[in-house]
C-alpha cells in the first residue's frame, strides 16, 4: 500500500508541473520525493530531504493550497519532518 501512495504522489507531481515564486525559487513538489519516506514512515529525515525542504520553503503554503497536495503536505507527519530538519512549517 505504501508504494501505491508513493507512486500516486509521484504521479500526481508530475501532472501539476512547475511553478515560479517571486523569490527566484521553482516551486517543483517533486523536489520533495526525497522526503517521500520520510513523510509516509515516520522515519527520519535524510540530509538530501532537509535540504530540499529548505529550499522549497517558500513554496511550501502553495503547496498547502492545492488541492492535490495538500492531504500530503499538510499531514503531521511531514511537519514533523519540517521540524526535525530545523524548517518550521510557516503560517499560511
């Protein structure tokens, strides 16, 4: 069942595509497949996600916007995980 979810997620990425936020930053949530593991198992977080996670911070309330993605990147887990790498999630 995990892989199910994973590849859905994967899938789903693909199909919203890129976007620009002002900061010069692609906001691209497969940038994050890093974090898949982490997010879906409640393990730890691994050096490669807590730094994609940095640096999509600020795509991250988009994220929480979208339909698609929001059960996913909203979910504790992965605020936990946003914790764990020292990148609180924000306000939004």
């Amino acid at each position: 069942m995990k892989m199910s979810y994973v590849a859905f997620c994967v899938v789903l990425v693909l199909l919203l595509g890129e976007t620009q936020v002002s900061t010069g930053i692609t906001c691209n949530p497969l940038e994050l497949s890093a974090c898949a593991s982490a997010i879906t198992s409640a393990s730890a977080p691994s050096a490669a996600c807590c730094s994609k996670l940095k640096e999509q911070k600020p795509c991250l309330c988009q994220y929480v916007k979208d339909p698609n993605l929001k059960k996913l990147v909203n979910s504790p887990n992965a605020r936990t995980v946003a914790s764990t790498c020292g990148t609180p999630f924000p306000q939004c």
